[in-house]
C-alpha cells in the first residue's frame, strides 16, 4: 500500500470513527475504534446503519447499493473503510 493510500485509509477511518463516536454515540459513555464490533455487539442498531449508510453516501459522493450493506461490510470502521475505499471511483479495486 503506497503511502497516499495509507493515508487516506487513517483519514477515512478517523471521519467514520468521528461520525460514530460524535453522532451515533452522542451522549453515550461507549466510544469505537477502529476494529470495534459495530453490529455483533449491538453498538449500532438498524437506524444508525441507515445514517452511517446516509452519512458515507454524503461524505463520499457514493451510492451503497441495499444488498452491499452487510455484517461483512458494515461490521466494523475497518471493514466499513476498506470497502468504501474499494467502490471509490480511480481507486482501482473492484467492489
């Protein structure tokens, strides 16, 4: 991974933990890293997948397709990052 790529990765990562943490978790004493269990431990429930859902297609100009919104894409900031990064128009990955 070339260093431009890394970067942007951190900096996605820290906009989708921000959101989370600032949005989703206000007012919550829970707060998520980057490999916390989003779904599988109840952070999120189905509302805040649909505004995590709203909040990346705003943010990043995308369209999540409903059938690309799985435990296996939205299952943590990690997950979620990598496979925004693959959908991402010039980035080269296929989705």
């Amino acid at each position: 991974m070339t260093l431009e790529l890394s970067e942007a990765k951190a900096q996605l990562n820290k906009l989708l933990t921000d959101f989370i943490n600032d949005d989703l978790l206000a007012g919550q004493d829970e707060t998520v890293t980057d490999d916390t269990e989003l779904l599988m431990d109840g952070i999120i429930d189905s509302l805040g997948v649909m505004r995590l859902v709203a909040f990346v297609e705003a943010t990043c100009g995308l369209i999540i397709p409903p059938e690309d919104v799985t435990i296996d894409r939205f299952g943590s900031v990690a997950m979620l990052a990598a496979y925004v990064q693959s959908i991402q128009p010039g980035e080269g990955a296929a989705g």
